[in-house]
C-alpha cells in the first residue's frame, strides 16, 4: 500500500467515525490531486458544515469536479444541488442530466428521482412513459 493509499484509506476511516476535522485535512491533498472519492467526501463536509464553517461554493466545486470525473455518488449528489438549488441556482435541466448519467451507472436514487422528476413535471413536462422506464429501471437494480 503506497503512503497516498494509507492517506486515503484514513481520511475515509475518519470520515466514517465523523471524526471531519481529521478528515478534511487527510483528504484535502488527496481530492486537489484530482481523487474523484476524496473530492465527493470534501463536497459533501463543505456543504454541510461538517468539521468545518458551511460552504456552498466549495460544496459546488468539489461535486462538480468528482461528477466531472464519472464519478456516480457525485453525480447524484450534483443532480440534486440543481434540482433543490442547493449551493447553485436550481436548474431541473442539468439536474436531469446529472441524474441521468448517475441513473445510467446503475445509482438506484437518481433513477427514482428520474421517475419521480418525470411523473410531476418538476422541470419538465409531465411523461408518464419516462416515469416508468425510470421506476422500472431502478425497480430492476432492486432485485
């Protein structure tokens, strides 16, 4: 195991035990070297305030950069700053298409909110058909 794998390893053992003080400061160096799991874990304390003061633009940043990276936990997380307006302007367009490329890596909640976003029209027209191609697609993953 190399020194940045025992880092990592670390900082998401102190994330789990929300210990995010010590968190923040083994994963910080990890997530600005482009690490997709250790940017997520930094928005997720950002946006929250965990271990830190609560910060919606770094919160942003951090998502926005693991989403960008394929990242499927950030993409569902991203999908609902956009859909809420959670540390952006709330835009249910990219909030799809974030969703979608989560829901489309098998992430079971984007495909539900995909469904759920479908079936009232949050955004978008109301289409009862991608509804259910959405709740039957998470309904598979299920089993």
């Amino acid at each position: 195991m190399s020194g940045l794998d025992i880092e990592m390893a670390s900082g998401m053992a102190a994330f789990e035990a929300k210990e995010f003080a010590r968190a923040w400061q083994l994963l910080k160096p990890i997530a600005e070297q482009g690490d997709a799991q250790a940017q997520h874990r930094m928005a997720i304390m950002c946006q929250n305030g965990l271990g830190m003061v609560k910060n919606d633009m770094m919160a942003f940043k951090w998502m926005q950069a693991a989403a960008d990276q394929g990242y499927a936990l950030a993409q569902h997380g991203l999908g609902f700053m956009y859909l809420y307006g959670e540390c952006v302007e709330k835009d249910p367009l990219k909030a799809i298409e974030w969703l979608r490329r989560a829901a489309e890596q098998g992430m079971t909640g984007s495909q539900m909110t995909l469904g759920m976003i479908y079936e009232q029209g949050l955004g978008v027209e109301k289409d009862e058909a991608q509804a259910r191609r959405w709740y039957q697609m998470a309904e598979a993953a299920a089993r």
